[in-house]
C-alpha cells in the first residue's frame, strides 16, 4: 500500500516537474519618455503566472555632471502584493567605469561566455514589438533630417538584436515627425518567452562554464553574489 502512495507521490512530482520545465517564461520591457518624464518596467511571469516579479523605475532625473543620473528602483513581487525593495542611486561618471571594469572581468573568468550568450538568445522568442517616436526640432528641414536619422538609428539597433533573437511577430515602428515644434515623446513595449527547462539549462551551463574558467567562482563570487548580499543585510 505504501509502496503504491510512494509511486503515485513521485509520478505527480515528475509530471509536475515536466509541465513546469515545458513551460514559458515570460518577459516585458517598457520605456517610455514624454518630455522629462522617464519610466522604465520590467515584468517576469513564469509557471502559467504563479511566478511574478516587477521591477519599476519611475524616477530617472539628470542631476549634473558631478552628481550624475538619479534613478529610483522598485521591485515588487506580484504574486504577493508587496514591495519587495525599494532604492534610490546615483548612476555617476565612475560608477559606469566601475561597472564596465567588473562586467569586463566577470566575460574574461568566464569560459566562452560569447557562445554561451549567443546560444541562450537563440531560444528566446520574441512575440510584440511596438516603438514609437515623435519628434520635432523647431525647424521643418532640420526636423525631417532629424527624422530619417531616427529611422536610420532604429532600424540598426533592431537589426542587430535580432541577429540572435527569434523574431515572432512583425515589429510596429514609428517615427511621425512633429514640424515647427519642439517635442521628443518615445515609447517602446517588447514582449518576449523563453522554456522555462531551456532558461533552466542555460543556468546550468553558466555555471559549468564559470567553474571550468581558473578564478571564475571566486570572481562571480567578489563581484555579483557578495555585493548583493551586502545590499540586502543593508535594506
């Protein structure tokens, strides 16, 4: 009898397991600028919504060369209405060659860290795109140059992400110039899915690529994991 409850507990957790690995994890980015109002969101959804994380920027300010960008964080786990934590930073001129220099580090104690990157974009879907702009510079000539040149922009940065992305969808882009008016307005929404077994993989192989690498735990140690757990004793 107990041998039957014992097979049926482990069926229904591999079955639940392999639903689980088969399904999708789901992600969107939104950016938008309207004047000097900056708002950036980011939105994870995994195990058909069980799973639910968002993370807000709502306040992006330029505070001058010294003091750099102010950018005010928000990350909320939607499964449970609560605010998760909440920061308040200066993205400044050293900050940005601090993190160049770490970033740098981390691809060089990582084996193949390229490969794995291209591979693991290889699977991700991506299944909306919508990025408009508006945009005028007080003059009618200059505004259309100014224009063809977004375009131009656009299209090279959309072209290029999705050398390694799997484009789904037919993207919606927009650049609707405004003559003899003064205005930049953009929004930009980019919904995408990825397996959550293939997210799961891709993990995996990281972090056998890092342990192959000499100095790759002890690198991602010093520079990703110790600096965050820092950040959490402090909040």
């Amino acid at each position: 009898m107990w041998m039957v409850l014992v097979s049926i507990v482990v069926l229904v957790l591999l079955a639940g397991f392999a639903v689980a690995m088969f399904s999708d994890v789901r992600g969107e980015l939104y950016f938008s600028r309207v004047r000097d109002n900056d708002q950036l969101t980011v939105q994870i959804k995994a195990l058909s919504g069980l799973v639910r994380y968002k993370f807000e920027v709502p306040v992006i300010q330029f505070k001058g060369l010294s003091q750099g960008v102010l950018v005010q964080a928000e990350t909320v786990n939607e499964a449970r209405p609560k605010l998760r934590n909440e920061n308040r930073e200066h993205i400044t001129k050293h900050k940005i060659e601090r993190f160049y220099r770490n970033a740098r580090e981390i691809v060089e104690h990582t084996l193949s860290f390229s490969d794995w990157m291209k591979q693991t974009l290889a699977h991700v879907q991506c299944t909306s795109l919508t990025w408009n702009t508006r945009i005028g510079v007080g003059d009618a000539p200059e505004t259309a140059i100014t224009t063809g040149l977004v375009w131009t922009l656009k299209s090279s940065l959309l072209g290029f992400a999705f050398r390694w992305v799997d484009l789904r969808t037919k993207p919606r882009v927009e650049v609707v110039p405004q003559y003899n008016a003064l205005e930049f307005t953009t929004t930009l929404r980019v919904r995408g899915r990825m397996r959550a077994g293939v997210a799961l993989w891709a993990g995996l192989r990281l972090v056998v690529r890092i342990a192959r690498e000499e100095g790759g735990l002890r690198t991602w140690y010093r520079l990703v994991v110790k600096p965050r757990r820092r950040k959490q004793l402090v909040s």
